[in-house]
C-alpha cells in the first residue's frame, strides 16, 4: 500500500497548496485571526487559551469560542475529551477556520454518547489529524462521527470509528471534502429492531452518508461498515449516497464493508418526491473493493418494479460507475444491482472489472450502458453490451486487484477518465486498463 499511501499523501499536499493560495489580504487576515489550544490534561476554562502553556480544558469551552476566518483550534496529542466539538463560525475560502492536532504523542480522540461527537455547522471549517470515536459501546458516536451542515468543509487525515455514520453530510450540505482519511468499523446501527416488532427498518453501519451534494470523497481506507440487521442479516456501505447529487466518490479503498455502495430517493406512497431534485449525477471511479464480508459493490435502482409496486427509494438517474476493481468471494455476494426498471438513465458502466461469487451484474433488460468491463465468477444477468469479458482477470494474489500478465482487462479501456490511478501511477490516453489499477509488470 505504500505507493497508495504516497498518492494519497501527493493528493492531500496539493489540496492544502490551493487551500492556502489566498490575496495578500486574507493572508493577512488569517495571520492576525486567534490561535486557540484545548489540552484536556492540563487545560482551564478560566485561562486565556491563546497559548499552549494557558490552554483551555473542555469541549464546551471550545466550542463557544470566537473564531473567524484565519482562526485555529488546536487539540492537544494525547488528550481525549467526552461530549461535542461544534464549531458554529465560518472561515471564507482565502481564510478558512482550522481544527487539528498539535504537540507529540497520539491523536486527539473526542468520544461520547451524543448524537454527533463532532458537528460542522459553518461554512469554509478544515478539520485534520483527530480520532472521532472510539470502537465500544461505552464512548462511540451514537449517531455521527462527524456531522456537516454547512459548506464548503474539508475532513482529511483523521481517524474515524464505532459510528452509525462515521461522516454524516446532511441535506443542503455542499462541496464538502472527505480525502485520505482512515474509516475503521463504523459498525454501529442506528435502528435495529426486531422484524416481529417493525419489519425493514434496520439502519447504520455507514462510514460516510451522503445527504447533500457535490462532495469529493477521495483516497480514504474505509474497512468494517458491516453489522448484524434484523432484517438483512447484515447491513452497512462505505459510502452510501440518499437524496445527494453530483458527489464524486474516488480512489478509495473500501475492505469488509457489508456493501461498497448504495443509492436512492425518497418517494412518498402516491409516487411523489420528497427531494425536488432527486438522486442523480453521482460518480464512482478508481475504487477499490474487497473483502471476505462484503455482499454488495454497487446497488442502484430504477422507478417501478416488475409487479408495478413503485420503487419508494427510487429512482436514481445518472450513476456513472467507471474504473472501478471489486473482488467478492463471499457466497451471496452480487456485484452489480440496478433493478425496479433501470434503464441507461439511471446507469453507465463501463472499464470495470467485477469478480463476485453469486452474481457479478444484475439489470432489467432495459439497461444497455455496459461496456468495455471483466465480469468472472457467479451469475451474469446483464445485456450483453459493447466489448465486455468474460474470463478471470487475473488478479496478483500478492497484490490485491492489482492485474497479473496477461489480463484480459489490460488496454481493454477507451476512455481516459483520470489523470491517476488508486496507486498513482499515470493513465495514458491509449491502452488504458479496465479496473483501478493500470498494468504494471
């Protein structure tokens, strides 16, 4: 993973690049903006807070402070604090609000039986290098990890776990970034019930659940969104998308999770949203995802089931699912799902190689967008499409998802979708691979 990792790394440092890139006077402005230090040690409310050595101790009195736009907060290594870290202030894109870590030692954690142990309520807020959560009943996120109401938020390089969503962007929500972080068993449910008591109501387990829109959701490690649901036997995504548009979802490495993706819409009985602009124009590319537990990569949907019944979580149009890499040998495991009438409106799939033991697509016979993929293993239920394989993709057993010699998904792709593959080497504009990776002997 090390090449991953230097990528990631590379991705992250020319994000921080252009954050910082600002006019001379938000430069100033955020030099003269206050620095304020959250030791929960050795910190007092009643101190300044503007220096280490006179931090302040507890999440409340943080999250009352002044900040404006330039302004950090700073928690100290080592510490851990039990409540919510909200931060209601908004920086601006020339001077945003940073939260991150300072001093030797481990990372901060803020844990807690609150909904959110931390909330994102303003605008332009830059959060680095924290645990969120901790991975036991006594201390986790009973809901959110990291709750985002506002816009125009960066999360990157934290440490995430034991949430029922480990980042939770909620409608109305915009441009929010999620990139190179690390997502480990955010297994907690929300709703578990027993079916006797309401049927089909069982939901958590989410690393990251997309409400809102136009998000970037990049180069994170995301293992373990999977619980025990009374109605599904198991349930949980690492990244699933509900009422969100236009999110970019890429260069992730998704391990274990019950499934990599699903999406829908809210409809109400009668056939009306609730989402006047619906679920559409998501993209997936470059992913990666494996795992003896994950039963599902992708699940989308089209409007009417077979039997007329209306599809209440559908329909989501235009899913681009592209350069993607999934190896399933669990034995119920379905690669590919687009049912309830999916037509090329809602799906295009194209340059992927999908390895699932039970099924590796599944589509009404309406869906024709499905080109230039490998699918192996179980069951094919697909259109045929355009310059599809089906052969063993030749897998590296030492590397995973990465091609052997001799793949049949080698210079199968047209189409250049991204300058960089999950391990950063460079796509060129010919011979370009189906899957995550290109070829490299």
């Amino acid at each position: 993973m090390a090449s991953w990792k230097s990528a990631a790394c590379a991705a992250a440092t020319a994000a921080a690049a252009l954050l910082s890139a600002s006019p001379v006077t938000g430069t100033a402005y955020a030099a003269a903006a206050p620095v304020y230090y959250l030791d929960s040690v050795n910190g007092s409310d009643s101190a300044a807070g503007t220096t280490a050595a006179t931090a302040w101790k507890t999440l409340a009195k943080a999250s009352a402070a002044a900040l404006e736009p330039g302004s950090k907060l700073l928690l100290a290594r080592g510490g851990s604090w039990s409540g919510t870290l909200s931060v209601t202030r908004s920086g601006t894109a020339a001077a945003p609000i940073v939260v991150d870590a300072y001093g030797t030692g481990a990372a901060p954690v803020i844990m807690g039986d609150d909904e959110a142990c931390m909330t994102l309520a303003g605008h332009h807020i830059e959060v680095y290098n924290l645990q969120i959560g901790v991975n036991r009943d006594q201390g986790r996120c009973s809901w959110a990890g990291i709750k985002v109401t506002g816009s125009d938020n960066v999360i990157e390089k934290n440490l995430i776990t034991g949430a029922a969503a480990g980042v939770y962007i909620e409608p109305g929500a915009r441009y929010t970034a999620v990139t190179a972080n690390d997502f480990v068993d955010n297994n907690h449910m929300s709703t578990l019930t027993p079916v006797e008591v309401h049927p089909n109501d069982d939901s958590g387990a989410f690393a990251i659940l997309v409400q809102g829109d136009d998000s970037n959701i990049a180069w994170n490690t995301i293992t373990g969104s999977v619980a025990f649901s009374h109605d599904y036997g198991y349930d949980g995504a690492a990244v699933e998308i509900f009422l969100g548009s236009r999110n970019r979802v890429h260069h992730n490495i998704a391990i274990d999770n019950d499934t990599f993706t699903e999406l829908g819409t809210s409809r109400n009985p009668d056939g009306t949203s609730n989402d006047p602009d619906g679920t559409s124009g998501n993209v997936f590319e470059y992913n990666a995802i494996y795992g003896s537990r994950t039963r599902s990569g992708l699940v989308t949907r089209g409007p009417v089931h077979d039997d007329g019944r209306l599809e209440v979580n559908g329909p989501v149009f235009g899913t681009l699912f592209r350069n993607n890499s999934m190896n399933l040998p669990h034995p119920e495991a379905e690669g590919v799902v687009c049912d309830a009438s999916c037509t090329n409106q809602h799906l295009t799939l194209t340059q992927n190689v999908v390895v699932a033991a039970l099924k590796t697509a599944y589509a009404d016979p309406t869906f024709t967008a499905v080109d230039h993929n490998v699918f192996y293993g179980g069951l094919y239920q697909m259109a045929a499409g355009t310059a599809n394989v089906h052969q063993d993709p030749r897998f590296d057993p030492a590397r995973p998802l990465r091609l052997l010699s001799g793949s049949p998904a080698i210079g199968l792709g047209v189409t250049r979708y991204n300058e960089m593959d999950l391990d950063g080497a460079a796509v060129g504009t010919t011979g370009i691979e189906a899957g995550a990776y290109e070829y490299t002997p």
